[in-house]
C-alpha cells in the first residue's frame, strides 16, 4: 500500500479538472481528515457517455485514491422532478439500481475502496431533510434560484408555462450536500453544477455549516460540435450554453457511451465535427485533451508512407501544433482517438457483453435529455 502525502492527494485531486474552490480549502482539509467525505449527484437518466463515465469516473477513482470517502448519489427523486425516463420514479430506481451503479463501478470504480451509493428516496424519509430544503429556500432569493435551473439541462424562459415542481430542484440539491452522512467535505461535479455548488457555500454559513469545497471537472462537447452558445466559465457569468453543446445521451449519434462497440465507435467519430486546422470548439480535439493524454498517454496515428508515415504523438501541445499546422489530417487524428476509445472502453464494454440483462433494463426505458 503506498502512503500519500499531502502533496500528492492535491495533485491528484487537481488533475484533469476545470475548476476548484479552493485549493487551500483542499489542503486544510486534507490536513484534519484522514477520510474527508466527497460527493457527487447523478440524475439517472440514460447511458453513461465519455463525460460521466471517464471524465467523472477518474475523477471518482482520484478522490477514493487520495483517501476520500466517496459518495455516489443516485438522484432518483430529482430525476423524477426533471422527467428523466419519462418521469416515472419506480423506472428511474429499476435503471439506477441494475444499469447505473454497475456502469459507474465496471467504467473504474471496481475495487477501489470507500465507494457508496446513496438513494434520494432513501435522504427525503428524514423530516430534518426538508427541514433543510426549507432552510436553503429561505435563505435564497427566488431570482438566484431561478438562475440555478439550467443546471437540470433546461433553458425555459421562467416567463413560459413550466411546472413548478422545477423550483424544488435547486434547494433540494443544496439540502443533499447538507445532510447526506451529516455533512460533505467536497461537492463534485461537471462544470454544470457550478451555480448549485457556489449557492451551496453562499448558504452554508447561514444554516450554520462549513462551506464544501468544490470541484468541478470539464464538460465534454459533443461530436456534432457547439451549438449556437457554447458559454464558457469566468468568474461566474452566465453558463445556460454550456449544457446546449455538451455530450447529451439522448443524442447517439453525438456522444459516445461507454458499452458502444469498436465499429459503433469509429463511425461516430468519423462522423463528428473536426475542422482542418482548427483545434477551438472540435469534439475530436477535446476528447485528446480531456480523455487520451490523462487516461492513455501519447498517442499512435498511423499512416501510409506517402502520407507521412506513423508518428508517435507524446502531448497534447504536440498534438496541437501537428494539426494547426496541418501535418495532422483530421481523419488521420479520427481514427486514432477511434483506436484509443476501443481500448480505454474495453472493461465497460466486456462488462455489459457478460451482463446483457442490465444492459436491457434500460433500453427497454424512455432515455431523456
């Protein structure tokens, strides 16, 4: 068993991410736990795809790594206020408990200590949770809880007919970090959840709480490209765009899920946006940085000799200036990260290959945005 210091659980926990606050937050709670507790919310919605089960996934096996207790919520309750498979709770519990959980664990999270599932259902039979909810409420404007809605993946102007039900959503969500195992230490997440988690530490000191930590890893485009917003995070403006152009599984066709075959694979990728030359909003570009260079390291492109030869590609910046440049062709990279994705896929794929039945149950369902 290797012993960690401090230094390396902060680096551990830094890499590959897009967002934390802070790091001397970070540090200090490394220094007074042993085990400090982290979690993350999941709506149980639809096949897990490159963002939730790699970029999140890693992120998860990380934190157990550097010692974290880690929380996995199983969000039945808010997925059934979003409409997630069709609203029906009873369908979203069946898919979480015999798909979700097993893609999570087969996606990198077998073995590694310290991993728990808790249910929504099983937090809202506390009368001191919706004490919470209410308290959270409270103490936040209904302006600054309306702006918390797009994190459910909507951008309903609040002036149009939209159920109710949504409001609860923002509260809840702050509640949960409140009083799963009494208390969390660090709330992670996709750069989505940035307005929810930064409400959470507004209200932490008014309800009596320390404020968690929070850590936010990179949303992956989808292969289709950006849509017409694609918003990028600085100091807190508007991020609604973000959630148009991310990887959404209720697009096939734009996201790749961590079950799909070698051949699935490859066609979707040929298929995605890669213009020449162009390395800002391509899919193909953000999937070497975000998911090959941190999970796989360099990068082998094969080619005929008139076209260059074969060509071992160390970093990302190297694989930059090849494309930029020109020396790359877009359909030379494709195929590559195709070849990369096959490999890094191959235990969740096996996985649902030995298992077709929890593979089933959620086919079988109505996958939702």
């Amino acid at each position: 068993m290797v012993i960690l210091n401090l230094v390396d659980k902060l680096e551990i926990v830094k890499r590959n991410t897009a967002e934390l606050i802070s790091e001397e937050e970070l540090a200090e709670l490394l220094r007074e736990k042993e085990h400090p507790k982290a979690y993350i919310g999941f709506e149980v919605s639809g096949f897990l795809h490159l963002g939730t089960g790699i970029i999140c996934v890693r992120k998860l096996a990380d934190l157990s790594d550097a010692g974290f207790e880690v929380v996995i919520f199983l969000a039945d309750w808010h997925s059934m206020i979003n409409n997630k498979l069709g609203g029906n709770l009873e369908v979203i519990q069946e898919v979480g408990e015999a798909y979700f959980k097993n893609a999570m664990l087969a996606a990198g999270l077998q073995g590694k200590p310290r991993i728990k599932f808790v249910w929504a259902s099983d937090l809202v039979k506390d009368p001191n949770y919706w004490r919470r909810v209410i308290a959270v409420a409270k103490n936040t404007t209904m302006q600054r809880m309306i702006r918390c809605l797009p994190i459910m993946g909507r951008q309903d102007d609040i002036q149009n007919e939209m159920e109710s039900a949504f409001l609860f959503y923002p509260p809840m969500q702050c509640a949960d970090i409140f009083e799963i195992e009494g208390g969390l230490d660090i709330a992670a997440g996709g750069l989505d959840q940035r307005r929810i988690h930064m409400l959470a530490r507004e209200v932490a000191p008014k309800l009596g709480r320390i404020k968690p930590v929070v850590l936010h890893t990179p949303l992956l485009m989808g292969l289709k490209g950006p849509g017409e917003r694609m918003d990028v995070h600085s100091s807190g403006e508007d991020l609604g765009g973000l959630s148009e152009a991310k990887m959404s599984k209720s697009d096939p066709s734009s996201a790749i899920f961590t079950h799909d075959s070698p051949q699935e694979i490859l066609a979707k990728i040929k298929k995605a946006h890669c213009p020449e030359r162009i390395v800002e909003n391509n899919p193909i570009i953000e999937i070497a940085k975000f998911i090959h260079f941190p999970f796989s390291g360099s990068l082998k492109v094969e080619r005929k000799p008139k076209f260059g030869g074969d060509i071992e590609i160390t970093t990302f910046d190297h694989l930059t200036n090849l494309f930029t440049s020109g020396q790359l062709h877009p359909l030379d990279l494709k195929v590559s990260i195709a070849n990369s994705l096959t490999k890094l896929l191959e235990p969740s794929r096996q996985h649902f290959l030995d298992h077709p039945d929890q593979l089933e149950v959620i086919q079988r369902s109505k996958v939702t945005k």
